[in-house]
C-alpha cells in the first residue's frame, strides 16, 4: 500500500504542491531582513501554519497519510527540505552562542520537525482541533528550545511557550 500511494496521483501532487510552498517561503525569507537565529525556524512555521489553516481541506488528505509517505515522517524529500532549514537555523544559533553547549543540531532540527509532523497529524486526523493543534505546537517548540538556549532567549523561550508569566 505504502509504495502504490507514493506513486500515486495524490502523493506526486502533494509533493510538488508542498516543495512549491516552500519556495515561495523562501524567497519570502530571502527578500526580508534577516532574522534572529531561532527566527526563522518560528517564521517558518507560522507561515506553514497559515497555509495550513488556509486551506485545512487540501492539507488534512495529506498529512493524515503522513506515515504512508517516505523519509523524514512520510514527508520524502520535502520533509528532509523542512530539516535543512531548521537545521540551517540552529547552526546559526550555535555560531553566535546562543545555546549553553555543544548542540547536535541534527538531531535538534529532526526531532522539532518530527514533532510538528506528529501534531499535523493529530489535527488532518481529528484527534485534536486547530486551536489545540496551535497551542501545542507552540508549547512543544519553545519547550525544546528553551531546554538548550542560553539565557536570555531560554526566558524568551519559556515566555513564548505560555509556561513562564
């Protein structure tokens, strides 16, 4: 069932659909100012978030097959894309310091990303609604940030996540 369904209309249509959303955002975030790092990795989903809420009728198909799919939590190469940028974005935050040590940035940026899938999921399923989908998100982000940042973005980190007042 798996190897049919990625030969499929549906999960060839997915991809581009999804691999060109992606290039839209990045020329976004190429023609903006630049972020501070950890930035981008919140820009980035806030602005995959909207096209989600956008248009739950084309995304809920797609990441309620999310497991079907290849790669990085049945997001294939696009998924493996989504990394890159997270991954990007921490190598940055790295490079100025702003974690208390050595962070495996890798393993960072799948483990958020994975996350953020598992949730998606949860929502295109109707496990969770959007509301719960956002304030879950959101608090798992900061959380796993938070964890590793050095003050001060670890108290901006928690305050973000609605765990510190």
């Amino acid at each position: 069932a798996t190897s049919n369904w990625r030969r499929s209309p549906n999960w060839l249509y997915s991809v581009a659909f999804v691999d060109d959303g992606l290039d839209r955002l990045q020329v976004e975030f190429d023609a903006s100012p630049a972020a501070a790092p950890i930035d981008t990795t919140r820009q980035l989903f806030g602005a995959l978030d909207a096209e989600f809420a956008d248009r739950p009728e084309v995304w809920r198909p797609i990441f309620s097959m999310l497991k079907s799919g290849p790669g990085v939590h049945g997001m294939g190469a696009v998924g493996d894309r989504v990394v890159a940028i997270i991954e990007a974005d921490l190598d940055k935050a790295a490079a100025d310091g702003a974690f208390v040590g050595d962070v495996d940035t890798v393993r960072l940026a799948r483990h958020v990303f994975a996350t953020r899938m598992n949730r998606l999921e949860k929502w295109a399923l109707g496990v969770i609604d959007w509301e719960a989908y956002v304030e879950s998100s959101t608090l798992g982000l900061e959380l796993v940030l938070a964890s590793a940042l050095a003050e001060p973005a670890r108290t901006d980190a928690l305050r973000r996540s609605g765990v510190l007042r």
